[in-house]
C-alpha cells in the first residue's frame, strides 16, 4: 500500500519533464546597428543588420555605411550567435538588446563587433 502513495507524485515529476522543452533564451529578430573593429583597433565597418525567420535560424540582410548590401544565415544557441555568409560572426548577448563578438571577413581580416538593437 505505501508503494501507490508515491505514484501520483511521480506521474506528475514525469508529465513535468516531459512537458519541458528547451527554451530561446534571447530573440535576435529585428533591426540592429553594428560596429566592426579590426584587430589594429580601428572601425572596419558600421552600419544596420536585419534579422529574419524564427528565434533560432533564419536570414539576415546587412547594409554597411557604403551602402552595400550583404546576406547569409544565422543561428542561436541560446544566447550564442552564428552568421555566416561574406563573414563570418560568432557573438553572444550580453543583455537584451546587445550584443558582442568577433568576425572574420572571406579575406582574413578580422576583429570585433557590437550590435545594438534598434
């Protein structure tokens, strides 16, 4: 008898961790401005970048202060990002609205980057 007094306590801890998924920590969808430093600490580019799809993967559209456009991919992992494309930026938040990281250009060149939400 003391057996069947456990079991709805651990039906309901099983229903709870069938229940949990894992969650996105941070949306990245939107408009962002962003400044890329190079490893001589110098402003490589700046401009907006726009994020689309879902939480997790989807496209971006960059257009620097030129005026020239670039597109890719990305991806989160909670709050880790990937973009690849012309380059390649691995960032991570560091707040809701921010974001910092490193990126390396096709060419080899590399450095920095922040990006602020818009």
């Amino acid at each position: 008898m003391k057996t069947y007094r456990f079991l709805p306590i651990l039906l309901i801890a099983c229903l709870t961790l069938v229940g949990c998924t894992p969650k996105i920590d941070f949306d990245i969808r939107g408009k962002w401005e962003y400044t890329m430093t190079a490893v001589d600490g110098n402003t490589y580019d700046t401009g907006t970048i726009t994020f689309n799809g879902e939480p997790a993967k989807g496209t971006y559209h960059e257009v620097n202060i030129y005026q020239v456009n670039y597109s890719g991919e990305y991806s989160m992992n909670g709050a880790v990002l990937n973009l690849t494309g012309s380059e390649t930026w691995k960032g991570e938040f560091v707040g809701t609205n921010s974001i910092k990281g490193i990126w390396r250009h096709n060419d080899g060149v590399s450095g920095t980057f922040i990006a602020l939400r818009k």
